[in-house]
C-alpha cells in the first residue's frame, strides 16, 4: 500500500516477491471521496516497490524479474498506459519528492520526462536504511545502517549537515540501523527511527537532538508520520500496535501541572527528569 504524495490518494495491490504473474492489479482508492479511482493491470514481474505521485497520476515500479534483476517502469493511472519502458536498474527505498518530479533511491535520482536513473551517493558508500523528504520537498533525509543520516537540498546538488549517532544513547552494538524516516510539516523537526526500537527526535535548524529517546515497545520502527500540525507523531512496527506521541509542549506541561497538584516540578526533580536546563517555575500558582 502507498498513499500519494499529497495524501489524497491511496494505492494498494497483492504481489508475490521473485515471481511473474498472470494477473498482477493495483488499484487506486480516492481518499477525500472514498471511491475507486482506477485499477491497472501489472501482469508480469513482481513489484517490488511503488511510488505515488500527486493525486496519483503517476505510478512508479520497481519490479523484480525471475533473474533477481530490478528495474523501474513509470504509468500514467489516468491512460492506464505504461510511459516508461523498463530497463535501468531501479534503486531501493524509491521515494518521491512531493512535487512528483524527482525521484530517489538506493545511490540512484531520476527525473521527468526521461526518468532515467543516474548515480546519487545519498550516504557516501554506507548501505541505505530510509529516505524521507520534507512536505514542502525542501530537504531529502537520508538514513544508513550506521545510525548515521544525512540531510540534503532538495534537488540533491548538496549535503546540508550529517547527524552521526543519531540514537543516544545507542541500544547496544552494533550501531542501530537507520529504520524510517519522518520530516515534520514545518520542516523543523526530524523523527529518526531504528532497528532496535530507537526512536529519535532532532531539530532540523541546529541539526541537535530534541531530548532524550522516546519510548517504544522495542521493535524495529518501520514507518514514522507526522500529523497535519506537527504535534502528532505516528510509529508503526511489524508486531505491535501504532504507537502516537504528543509532541505539543502545551499538553506536556499541562500534564506535569496536573500530576504535580499544580506546583509543577521541585529542584530535585527538575534535575532528574530536565537535566540540560536551568530550573524555572512553569506551574502558574493555584
């Protein structure tokens, strides 16, 4: 399943990995209108991977022939008809750009109207873990099986800053795998996700850790999403339900306010639970 860039649409289909098949459907799901958009035929290799464009007038393959080979093809959902006729190696981790008008992957970048692959190092050499780019395509983050991610322009032409050890502390060695990837709304925030069940918030501007871990059931993270404003985050595993976290500092300090009987933190605690900061009175007086 993948929604569309914008959101707006869904696509969803049933395949068999290393196979070639007879009868091979994607359909396209309207979201807002909750009705069925089209249903294409893909009859041959297995997909492997798929990318949908804005409104899902684009759909983009990686297919995985008999000979463990990839390639990528590209459809237009609206003719129903294929575009681009397979044959360049497809990268891993295909995702789109918001726009719908670059693609990147595994050390690969393509772009209308040829959407010929070339060569793209997102992670200098490492093996690739997650792509993610910000809603307003901005930023490309790319995350490697070190813990290590790196941030892009938008259009690839050059690195912003790297972020090494993204989890701190780090969950035992080896050094946790990048995971998934999710860029807020604003674009200011970073939510990295590993194969130990880390789960790290970082401030996009000064490139610095927002807190410690956030706390998982300890699966790897596979899929992270922001809400609309920002102040929701969502995290899915294979074998547990979908986590959410309230990032709206407001509600945390309410909460706090709350569970204090409204005279917020004492010293000690402060200490404890607040350590990189100067104590200050955050409870209004009852």
């Amino acid at each position: 399943m993948r929604f569309s860039t914008d959101g707006t649409r869904l696509g969803y289909g049933v395949t068999a990995a290393g196979h070639t098949l007879g009868t091979e459907s994607f359909t396209i799901w309207d979201v807002p209108h909750e009705h069925v958009v089209t249903t294409l035929d893909l009859s041959g290799p297995s997909v492997a991977e798929a990318a949908l464009g804005p409104e899902g007038r684009t759909l983009h393959l990686t297919r995985l022939g008999d000979d463990d080979r990839s390639f990528g093809e590209v459809w237009d959902t609206r003719s129903r008809r294929r575009i681009k006729v397979p044959g360049d190696p497809a990268g891993d981790h295909a995702t789109l750009r918001g726009d719908g008008r670059l693609l990147a992957g595994d050390g690969t970048a393509a772009r209308p109207p040829s959407w010929r692959w070339s060569g793209a190092d997102l992670v200098e050499g490492s093996p690739l873990g997650a792509l993610a780019f910000s809603p307003d395509g901005s930023r490309l983050a790319a995350g490697d099986m070190t813990g290590r991610v790196t941030l892009w322009d938008g259009d690839l032409r050059h690195r912003v800053t790297t972020l090494p050890n993204t989890f701190r502390p780090p969950i035992g060695p080896p050094p946790e795998a990048v995971s998934a990837l999710a860029i807020s709304p604003d674009g200011r925030t970073l939510a990295v996700g590993g194969s130990n069940g880390g789960l790290q918030l970082w401030d996009v501007p000064t490139g610095q850790p927002i807190g410690g871990l956030l706390t998982t059931p300890g699966e790897a993270v596979y899929t992270l999403a922001f809400d609309a404003r920002g102040t929701t985050l969502y995290a899915g595993s294979t074998h547990v339900p979908l986590q959410r976290y309230d990032l709206d500092p407001a509600h945390a300090l309410s909460r706090v306010c709350t569970r204090t009987g409204g005279s917020g933190l004492s010293r000690a605690q402060w200490h404890t639970y607040v350590p990189d900061a100067p104590y200050r009175r955050v409870c209004s007086p009852a």
